[in-house]
C-alpha cells in the first residue's frame, strides 16, 4: 500500500538515456509524474493513448502541437486529450508535473 503522505525523494527515478529523469506516483486511474528535464533536450512529436495535464515548475521552452507553437516558462499547463500530437524544446532545466489518466 502507498502512504498516504510521501515526498517525491521517496519514489524511485528512472532515467532515460537524454537525460530526463522521471519519478512517479501510480494510482488506480491516474498516475502522477515529476520529470527533469535537462537543457537542450527535445521531445520529437509523439501522441499518448491516454489523456495528459502537464504542469511546468520551473523551466522554459518551446511546445509546438496542431494549434502551433508557444513558448512556456513557469506556470504554464498543458492540456492533451488522448491522440493528441504534441512535441516540445527545452531551453533551459525543466521540471514539469504530468497527471495522466487511463481510460
């Protein structure tokens, strides 16, 4: 069983091989993930089958998706309802929330 009160210091991280290091919170129908993102990183197009809120900390950026591209900085959210492409630079060290919901 989760605890109920937990850090994210408490979760394990995995890292991919760019860099970004993620640790996440995984519930019955959501899961909630920190991701560092390191500079200079990009996130070629890609789609979730799932639906997608993401919530930026600290960082800035470029998102690029069908309506175009927008910088972001922090306090900036995403929003992808599942299937929807999206693609992203990062200038600078980025920490970012998502909450992605199973259907």
């Amino acid at each position: 069983m989760t605890p109920h009160c937990l850090a994210w210091d408490d979760l394990p991280e995995t890292r991919a091989p760019n860099g970004v290091a993620k640790r996440s919170l995984d519930g019955v129908g959501a899961s909630l993930v920190r991701v560092l993102v390191p500079a200079g990183v990009r996130a070629e197009r890609h789609s979730h089958a799932h639906e997608q809120f993401v919530q930026v900390l600290s960082g800035r950026g470029t998102l690029e998706t069908e309506q175009g591209r927008r910088d972001f900085g922090p306090g900036s959210l995403f929003h992808f309802p599942a299937g929807t492409w999206h693609a992203a630079a990062f200038e600078t060290e980025t920490v970012l929330i998502e909450t992605n919901l199973r259907a």
